[in-house]
C-alpha cells in the first residue's frame, strides 16, 4: 500500500495491473458484498484505461482465516484471466453493491482508507 510503513516481512504477491499514480486524481467505488447492507468490503479505485487497485477496508496485516475471504484482492484473478482494466472494473461492480463512483484526489483518499484502518 502507498505511504504505510511496512509492518510485516516482504511477501511474493501475484502480478497485478499496474497501481494508480497516487499523486493523482481517480474514480473510486466503496464497494459492499451483495446483500451485506452497508458493510463496505474496501474500495476500488481506478485511472484511466491502464491503471486499478484494490483496497480493503480492513488493512493488510489483519487478514487471516476464512475472515478474509471477502477482502482479497478481486483483482488478481482478473487480471491472471487476461481481462483489461475496463473489463475488471465492470466485473468488479458488476457482482457488488457499490456507492456510486467519484473521482477524487487519491491522496486524500489514502488518508481516509488510513483512518478506516485506524493508523491514521
């Protein structure tokens, strides 16, 4: 995750589409499990056509056991399927209940997903 300290040993991760330019300005979705009502699962983030993330309301040294289930990262089978950024944002929203997508500062964003994990 952009701007955190590490906070547990490197891990192999699989390849991914590229990250946003967190820099700049994206489109973000908090993103629910359907039928869940208001218990967002993390938020997706896109820029452009070339760039995604994926970020989890709950913070990454959290995840363990079968808890995690829905927070890894949806991105990364689509991405291992061959689907475009445009593909796997559509697939994403498609089988969720979302907020309605705004662009944003992504900074600012980053602080408000860090606040959501309590480390801000």
């Amino acid at each position: 995750m952009p701007y955190l300290e590490q906070t547990a040993d490197p891990v192999i991760m699989p390849d991914c589409y590229p990250d946003p330019d967190w820099d700049g300005i994206g489109t973000v979705a908090r993103v629910s499990i359907p039928g869940g009502g208001d218990d967002a699962v993390g938020w997706i983030v896109r820029q452009g056509d070339a760039r995604i993330a994926w970020m989890s309301l709950v913070p990454p040294v959290v995840l363990t056991g079968s808890d995690s289930e829905p927070t890894v990262n949806p991105l990364q089978k689509l991405y291992a399927d061959g689907r475009t950024v445009a593909e796997a944002w559509d697939a994403v929203l498609e089988v969720s209940e979302h907020e309605v997508p705004e662009d944003v500062e992504l900074l600012t964003f980053i602080e408000d997903v860090r606040k959501a994990w309590g480390l801000a």
